[in-house]
C-alpha cells in the first residue's frame, strides 16, 4: 500500500512512513522528557521572584540537592533544557515529518535515524557536565565563565546533527523540484525549507565561536578567550535561534490552526512572502541584544536597530494573515459582530485552543520586542526582569503552548492512541496560558522597577534592597505565576504521558494531517503563477542574499575585535 502525498509528489511506501513516524515521534518525546523536567525547575525562580527562596530549603534534600545546589545550576538546566533541547528536538522531529510526509519520494530512513541518534549522544555528553554542576554557564554560554569541555562538545554535536535533518530535508526537496519541474513547491513544504534556511545561515556565529574559540579554550589548548567576540558570534546566532523557534509554530497558524477551526488559510503567495522575508532578514539583527556592550560601534548598533524593525514586519503580515484565517472562519460557524465572532471559535478543541492563546500571547510578547530592540528603551530594560517576562510569552507560550497543541493531535497521528482526558487537555492549555499572562505581567512590572534578571533575588542575604521597591503586587503575581504554571505542566504532562502509554487503538491516519484549503492559492504551475510566487520560490538564493547581507552588517564589527583578540583567562565563579 502506498499514500498519496497533498503534493503529488511520489508517495511513500508503508516502511518508510511507519519508519518515519517512529523518528518523529522519538524526537518528540524526548523533546518533551526535556521540557518536563526544566518545567519543574521553573517554579523554583518564580517564587524567587515572588520573594520565596526555596533553594535553602532544597539544600537539605539529599539527592534534588545534587542537581539543584545553586540558583545557577537550576537556572542552566532551566534555560538549556526548554529553550535549547526541548526546542531543537521538537523542531527537528516536526520539520523532518511534514516535508519528507508532504514531497514523498524515497527518503534515506537510516539517514534519518543516524542524525536522531547523534542529537541524542550530544544532549546526553552535555548532560552530564550539567547534572555534576561543572556546566553552571547559563543557556547563553557567555566566556569568560567556563564549563567542562564535554558540555561545548555536547552542544556542538547537537548543533550539527540539526544541521544534517537541515541537509536531509533540502536534499529531498531538492530531489522533489527535480522530479517536478516547472511546479511550485506546496506551502508546507515551503514553509519548512525555508526556517531551515535561515537556521543554517544562523547557525554559523555558533559554530565558529563554538568551534573555533571555546572548545580549544575549554580543552586548555589556549589560555584565554575573547568573551567580546564570543557573545558576537553567540548573537549572531542567538537572536535568529527565536525565530527557529517560532516559525515552526507559524507553520502550523498557517497550514493547520484553519482548518482545526473549520475554516481556510487566508493567502499561499502572502504565506511565503512571510517567509522569505523572515529568510532574509532574521539573521543580521543580533547586535540588539549587545546595546549595552562595549567597543562596538553605534553606528552599527543603529544600523541592527533598524534590521529588527524591519524583520517585525513578516510577524506584522502573519498577525493580519492568521487573525483574518480566524475570523473567516469563526464567521463560517454564524459568528457575527466586530469581536463577537472570536466566540464561535472551535474553544472545545485543545489542540487548537492552545495555538489561539499562543498567539493572544505574541501580541505582548511581539510589542515587547520592540520596545527592547529600540535603542532608547533599551537601557531601562535590559538585564533586568523585564527581559524574562519578554521571551515566557514568546518562546515560553507563543512557541511552547502551540508545541503542546500540536503535540495534542501529532502523536495520536504518529502512534494510533487516542488523546487521553481531552478535558483535562483544555484545562492545562488554560493554565498555561493565565500562568504566563501572570508571569509576564509580575516580571515586566519588576523589571520597570529595577529587579535585575538572573538573580537570587530572594536570598535572605540581600533583602532590604529590593524591599524598598515598592513590588509587593508584581512579586506575589509572580509567586501565584509559578503555582498555576506548575499545575498547567502537571496536568499537561499526565495527559501526554498517558496518551504515550496506553495501547495503540487505530490507525494513526485515523487522525489526519490537518491541511487547509487556501482562500488564495500560489497555484501549482510556475510558468502560470504571479510574480510574487516566482520570487520566492528559490529559496536558496535567497538564503545566499540572506548570508551576503548578514557578512555586510557583522565583518565591519567583528574584524576590529579579531585584529585586537583579548586573552581573558577561563573563570569558575560558581
Ligand atoms: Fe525577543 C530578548 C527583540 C521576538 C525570545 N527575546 C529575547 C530573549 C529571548 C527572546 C529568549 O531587541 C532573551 C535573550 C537573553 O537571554 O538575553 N524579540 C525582539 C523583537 C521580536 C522578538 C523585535 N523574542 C522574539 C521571539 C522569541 C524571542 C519570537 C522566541 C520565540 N528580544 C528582542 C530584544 C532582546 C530580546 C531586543 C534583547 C533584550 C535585552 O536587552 O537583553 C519580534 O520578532 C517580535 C515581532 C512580533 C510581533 C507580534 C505579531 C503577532 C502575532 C500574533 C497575532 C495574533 C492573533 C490572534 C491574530 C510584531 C503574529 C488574534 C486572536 C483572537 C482570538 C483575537
Ligand atoms: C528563566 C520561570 C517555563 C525558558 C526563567 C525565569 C523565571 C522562569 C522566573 C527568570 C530567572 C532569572 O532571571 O533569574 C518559568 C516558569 C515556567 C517556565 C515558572 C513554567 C513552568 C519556561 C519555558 C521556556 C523557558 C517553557 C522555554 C521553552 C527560559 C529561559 C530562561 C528562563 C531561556 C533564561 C535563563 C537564563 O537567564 O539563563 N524562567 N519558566 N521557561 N526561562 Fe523559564
Ligand atoms: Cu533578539
């Protein structure tokens, strides 16, 4: 038996789909054994931030206080498990599947499992460093601090192995275009060929300043290391990362969030102008999280300012884009009225329910990013509690809370079980969200008020400072932020889990891919399609214009700092 792809393409055999969906789903469920324990981890700093310091308390606990025996080693392991690990494996299971599903042909399923494997080695070398408090660097790796080497070598093989699915996932469109000349590559496909083109382009500040600089300088090698390079290199691929992050979620506003409410997606051509825009324009931005940095100048701080405005504008077009797919469709259920409609969306639904409130989420969180990439607000903001309440509505809903939706009907497809307690499902998609709406509201409001980020703010060492601040309101929103978003992840967590280990009672087709109808279609001939469908079909040259302007905006800031390398010696300040 063999299935037809939405494409036309060549269709899978049944080996390689159940072999398919097997990788996917090992890629998913370790993505969220990842998020589960950093979850757990994540209440512990927002009673910090409600004033609660339960660290203390947790010293005494043999075994928790092993992997908990500073703020920072929790507040590692925090920030690498959900936006490192649990991010890349979800991303990498997710966009592997809907383009090899959505292109067919004869994927190479070894291939494809060696890469899961190897990501896997590279989570579990980094692990241990982290797990024995030698890794104490925080997600963002800032040199001079200095973890064991197989933390960065963990790292960096995880990095490659993304870098190889990105390889295999071009490869077989690649294949495709070949086989179909002359046709418009389908959206989904589009959409997931071109976040991986950004990711490439992205990924490579992180491999040289991974490569080339911290792993000689953990192995003791050379001496000391230039922590003002290294935090260039890391931004370069830091701030794209978000979007890697966040387009997978995208992919899903548009392709699948309509049809789940009954509706269709609003434009194909509008679709992928979102993308090729995001293509371009993700990556020469990363100095707006360097505002504060010194010898580098404003000129091309200014000048990355004004790249992060402009790379707002995609997310401006995918608000219009996904708001008016909502719309139409909630009219097609007899909504009515100028907001009345919002209340014929499909709320019963989890899975869909979940991505609403993702995206109700982005809207602050998206504002928020423009006030921080401004460089008058900047200093008021920066390094302070504001910057958490920023990226848990971003990456901590926005892109986590869609994944859980997703996750809702994508392993009943991959495994053939039913979703388990599909009411308790909604629940904690609620909680989550109320839970962050909470966070971001106490920890934006501390921020404006001075709380420094990455603090234990808590500790009865230091009290009288942030006493006087006048915070009682936002410190206790914080503390109840952390009670509702653990009950969120405990009630989350028991459905998935359950959902996972109950018996396999149909054919995961039973639970289909939910492709929308487009109200305006790219079409599936080249030759017949508009100009705006022809411009954006070569991705890959438009990653090559992506990486020509990124070298144009970061060689005249990183050449001075290479031809003036500072030696800084490796510190352990923990
Ligand atoms: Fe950010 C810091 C600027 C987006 C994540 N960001 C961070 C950090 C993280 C992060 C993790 O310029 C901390 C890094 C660290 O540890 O130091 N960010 C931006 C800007 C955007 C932005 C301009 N960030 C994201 C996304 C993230 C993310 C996405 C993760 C997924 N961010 C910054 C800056 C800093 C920063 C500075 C450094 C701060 C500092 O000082 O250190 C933009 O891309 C945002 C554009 C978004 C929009 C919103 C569009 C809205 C949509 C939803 C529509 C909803 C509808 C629903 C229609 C313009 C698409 C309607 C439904 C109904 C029912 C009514
Ligand atoms: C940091 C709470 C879930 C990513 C923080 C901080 C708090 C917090 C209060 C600030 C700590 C500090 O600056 O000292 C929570 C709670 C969660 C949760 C209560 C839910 C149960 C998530 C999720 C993600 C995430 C789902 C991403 C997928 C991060 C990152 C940091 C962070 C990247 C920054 C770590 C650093 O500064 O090095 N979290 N969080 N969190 N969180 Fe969460
Ligand atoms: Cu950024």
């Amino acid at each position: 038996m063999s299935l037809t792809t939405p494409a036309g393409g060549t269709t899978l055999d049944t080996a390689t789909l159940a072999s398919l969906k097997k990788v996917t789903q090992y890629y998913v469920v370790v993505a969220f054994l990842a998020l589960f324990i950093g979850v757990m981890i994540g209440p512990l700093q927002a009673l910090n931030y409600g004033g609660v310091d339960l660290y203390t308390t947790i010293a005494k606990i043999p075994v928790l206080n092993a992997i908990l025996s500073t703020y920072y080693q929790g507040l590692t392991l925090h920030g690498v498990l959900n936006a490192l690990v649990f991010t890349q494996f979800f991303i990498s299971g997710w966009m592997l599947y809907l383009p090899l599903r959505e292109l067919g042909g004869k994927p190479n399923m070894k291939f494809a499992w060696f890469t899961f494997w190897m990501m896997t080695a590279g989570l579990l070398m980094a692990a241990v460093p982290l797990l024995f408090n030698r890794a104490t660097v925080l997600y963002t790796l800032y040199p001079p601090m200095q973890g064991d080497a197989l933390f960065y070598i963990g790292a960096a093989i995880m990095v490659a192995a993304s870098l190889l699915v990105f390889g295999q996932v071009v490869a077989v469109w690649l294949g495709w275009k070949r086989a179909n000349p002359g046709r418009v590559t389908p959206i989904v496909s589009y959409m997931s060929v071109a976040t991986w083109i950004m990711w490439f382009v992205a990924s490579l500040g992180l491999v040289v300043e991974v490569v080339a600089l911290v792993i000689p300088w953990s192995l003791g090698w050379r001496s000391g290391i230039d922590p003002l390079l290294s935090r260039t290199l890391f931004w370069w691929t830091g701030h794209p990362i978000v979007y890697f992050w966040l387009l997978p979620a995208y992919i899903s506003w548009y392709a699948f969030l309509p049809r789940q409410m009954g509706g269709r997606m609003v434009s194909e051509p509008l679709t992928r102008l979102a993308f090729a825009m995001f293509v371009i324009f993700s990556v020469p931005v990363g100095l707006h999280h360097q505002y504060a940095d010194p010898n580098i100048n404003n000129t091309w701080k200014t000048i990355h300012m004004f790249l992060t405005f402009l790379v707002a504008v995609p997310s401006l077009l995918t608000a219009f884009s996904v708001g008016a797919a909502l719309e139409d469709s909630a009219r097609m259920r007899g909504g009515s009225g100028l907001f009345g409609w919002i209340r014929r969306l499909n709320w019963g639904n989890a899975s869909a329910t979940a991505q609403v409130l993702a995206m109700i989420s982005f809207i602050p969180g998206g504002a928020g990013g423009i006030v921080n990439a401004s460089l008058a607000f900047a200093p008021v903001v920066h390094n302070t509690a504001w910057i958490p309440g920023h990226f848990h509505i971003t990456v901590g809903t926005a892109t986590t809370l869609s994944f859980m939706g997703i996750a809702f009907w994508l392993v009943p497809h991959l495994t053939g079980k039913r979703l388990v307690a599909p009411k308790l499902a909604l629940t904690s998609v609620w909680l989550w969200f109320w839970g962050m709406i909470l966070m971001a509201v106490g920890m934006h409001w501390q921020g404006l008020a001075g709380v420094p980020r990455r603090a234990l703010v808590s500790a009865t060492t230091q009290p009288q400072v942030y006493d006087a601040m006048n915070i009682a309101l936002p410190k206790f929103l914080t503390a109840a932020s952390g009670i509702v978003l653990l009950a969120a992840g405990l009630a989350f967590f028991y459905v998935l889990f359950r959902t996972l280990l109950s018996p396999r009672t149909e054919d995961g087709e039973a639970t289909p891919i939910p492709y929308s109808d487009a109200i305006s279609t790219a079409g599936t001939e080249l030759s017949r399609a508009s100009g705006l469908v022809r411009g954006t079909e070569s991705l890959l040259a438009l990653g090559l214009l992506s990486l020509i302007l990124t070298l144009l905006v970061y060689l005249p800031v990183i050449g001075p700092m290479i031809s003036n390398y500072q030696m800084v010696p490796g510190q352990r300040i923990w």
